[in-house]
C-alpha cells in the first residue's frame, strides 16, 4: 500500500510523540508499505519550527525519514494544477495539495483530520 503522511503524522512520528495513532504507526513501520513524505510538509514543519510553534531539529527530522527509508515526494506541475483546481471547500493550500498528491499518486492518506473525508479521501487513521 503507498501511503502518504499528513504533515502532523511527519512530527509526531518523527518526535516519537504518543499522539499518533497505533493504527497510523504499525502502517508506517510496515516494510509492505511505501511511505512518502511531501515536500510540503517539510517545508510546513520547518516553518512551524522557524516560528517557535513545533520543537524538531531539522538533522533530527531527515534523520528518522532516512532511518525508515521514507521515499520524499517531490511538488509537480500537475500536483499543483490539481490542487488549485479541484473542487473542495478547503482553504489550506497545504492540505489541498496533500489530497492532489495523493489523487494522483493513488495513495491512502494518513491523517487524523477529518476534513479529508469530506473531499472523498482514503484517509487511514
């Protein structure tokens, strides 16, 4: 299964943090599952750390992706085509291109938002 980390899964999974869920830590450890990170979402979690509102050294960050063999996934043309253009109440830039990435990338998306459900996103929790 190709499955694609929400931004907040990254941190906490990076973080150690008990807030992830059992479900969302057995998929990412299991060796079946391609996991994917978003460009985006480092570049939210390097902000969010720049501005003071998330406390992850960024070593320790690329560090616990490589450790885990975490395939990044880079922004495209089409991602972003997508995701300016599909038809979703939702105004998290972040989010709307997460939900394009992983339409076109056909994987399941591993959140604890809810708001996915609402554009038909197979999101695991």
């Amino acid at each position: 299964m190709k499955l694609l980390l929400d931004s907040h899964v990254v941190y906490w999974w990076a973080a150690g943090s008990a807030r992830l869920s059992g479900r969302a830590k057995r998929l990412i450890l299991d060796r079946a599952n391609t996991v994917l990170v978003s460009a985006a979402s480092i570049y939210e979690i390097e902000l969010k750390a720049r501005r003071g509102r998330v406390n992850l050294p960024r070593l320790e960050l690329r560090s616990a992706l490589r450790r885990n063999e975490v395939e990044e996934l880079a922004i495209t043309h089409e991602h972003a085509e997508y995701a300016a253009n599909f038809d979703w109440e939702h105004r998290d830039p972040w989010d709307r291109l997460l939900l394009a990435q992983a339409r076109l990338e056909q994987c399941s998306l591993v959140s604890v938002d809810s708001v996915f459900d609402q554009a038909g996103a197979n999101r695991l929790w």
